[in-house]
C-alpha cells in the first residue's frame, strides 16, 4: 500500500455499527496480506481527457471540490430514514469515488493525495451508510467502499493515524486536512463511537484541527462584500474633480440673480409709492402752500 496509508501494526479491522457491535455476515480483514489497489495509469490518463468544466471552479482546495458530491452523499445518509437498495447506492458511490479521483487529478492534485483522501472519503462513506437506522443490520460491509478500493472493511482507527502524522506538516497537506475537518464537521467518528467518553475527545480533535487550518488559511472575511463601499469612494471622487473656478462662477451668477430680482421689486414698489403724487397739479400745491 502507498506510503500515505501504510500502517502494518494494524493486525486485524473490522466494520462495527453505532453500538459497537458487528453487523452479520462481517468479513474480518488481515492486515499483514498485500493490499489490493489499482493502478492509477488509467484514472490519470481518463483525467487528461477530461474536458474543461462546465462550472466554474473558485475552490482554493481541490480535493474538497473534487468531493464535493460525495460530501453530499454523506450529509444525505445522516437523514436517511428511509431503507435504500444496496447495490444501486453501492455503484452511485463507486462511481462517485471514481469520479473524485478523476476530477482531483485533472485539477492538479498530487497522487499521493488523491490516493490518501480516496481512502477518507471511502471510511467517511461506509461509516455513513452502516450508522443509518437501516444500514447497520445490512450486507454493506461485503460490499463497502474500503473493501472495493482498498481491501478493507474498516478505517475508523487508520483515519486518526493518518490526521496525526498530516498534522506535523500542516502545510504541505492542507488540502488533505481541510478535507478531514469537513469529514469531522460532517459527523464521522471512527473508532471514537464506541469508545468511553469518545465524544468528548473527538471534539478536541476537531477544535484543534480547526485551529491548525485557521491559522494557515487566516480568517475568513466577515463581510458579505468587502468591496461595497467601493461605490462611495467612487462619487467622493467625483466631487473633488470639480474645479474652483466653476463653483466660484457659480455664486457670482447666483449672486447677480439675486440683486436683479431685488432692484425689480423695489423699482415695481418705488413706482408704487410716487405714483399719486405725479398726478398732482402743481398751481393746487402752490396756492395751497
């Protein structure tokens, strides 16, 4: 098995349900056999043939946007009440699986990634299926994903492993660690569903991961648009651009109105006033002076 995913001190796993009890009919699976894995000379060579797509992808992670789909999937088992053929779901996930690896490579992940994040998504997904209230007394552990694409039948154990040794390079495998969060966010317990006080220490694995990606991504803006008072600055600007000159002309003629309309109505009332006494005969004023 790849480097990524290699842990022989795994004797033996085994697929268990929300009680901790295994389902019926549960292969058990040796850990020191040779894993079977598929060469990815053909999944790389249909990647390349990939056309462009047809969305438009604004993911800084390629592996969470190549998973996307099957993050869906697991989001929609969680309310899952009702039972659903085994074998449909089984090649809908298959194929989802298939579709993840083609997409992750085309976008230009790492191999080595896609292999380890298939085998996250492939632990994330059986674990979803076998929690429901349905699948945990079916025939889906002879048929799970690990099983198919890895020979294994339980990665509840071998996720912790794996997000352990990522975590002491957080920078080279923050692709892998976004992914894993949103496999924890999304309800994934492993080996921590049966365990005393599990839940608790789940969640310190969860905050701390969270922190880890945090801290190298930043914080994500609070703002729905940083960018929205850009239209303000925009009309400031328009303001400053006129010149003096033209606010000055602008008074002077409001100011020349202005003393034009008040000298009409003063001579309107002037005449107004003189206009009795112009009608007056000048013998009458004398004689009666």
């Amino acid at each position: 098995m790849h480097k990524d995913i290699e842990h022989r001190q795994d004797d033996k796993t085994v697929l268990v349900d929300r009680q901790g009890q295994a389902p019926r009919q549960v292969p058990l699976t040796d850990g020191l056999a040779t894993p079977r894995l598929e060469q990815l000379e053909d999944r790389m060579i249909y990647s390349a043939r990939l056309g462009p797509a047809e969305a438009i992808n604004i993911s800084l992670n390629t592996l969470v946007a190549a998973a996307s789909d099957l993050l869906s999937h697991v989001v929609r088992l969680k309310h899952s009440d009702s039972r659903e053929d085994l074998d449909a779901l089984n090649q809908t996930l298959t194929h989802g699986i298939k579709l993840f690896e083609a997409h992750a490579l085309h976008n230009g992940a790492e191999p080595s990634q896609v292999m380890t994040a298939r085998y996250v998504l492939c632990s994330v997904l059986d674990e979803a299926v076998v929690t429901t209230s349905w699948g945990n007394e079916s025939e889906w552990a002879q048929m799970s994903l690990l099983s198919t694409f890895h020979n294994e039948t339980f990665g509840g154990e071998k996720f912790f492993q794996l997000l352990d040794r990522l975590s002491k390079n957080p920078v080279k495998h923050l692709p892998m660690l976004e992914l894993m969060y949103l496999c924890l966010s999304l309800g994934f317990e492993g080996k921590y569903r049966v365990m005393v006080r599990g839940m608790l220490e789940l969640e310190g694995i969860r905050d701390a991961l969270f922190r880890q990606v945090r801290q190298l991504r930043g914080d994500a803006p609070r703002e729905l648009s940083p960018q929205w008072e850009g239209l303000n600055d925009q009309r400031r600007s328009l303001v400053r651009v006129v010149p003096w000159w033209m606010v000055t002309l602008f008074a002077l003629i409001c100011l020349v109105v202005m003393y034009s309309g008040f000298a009409w109505v003063l001579g309107e009332q002037r005449e107004a006033v003189l206009q009795p006494f112009q009608q007056l005969d000048p013998e009458t004023v004398q004689a009666q002076q």
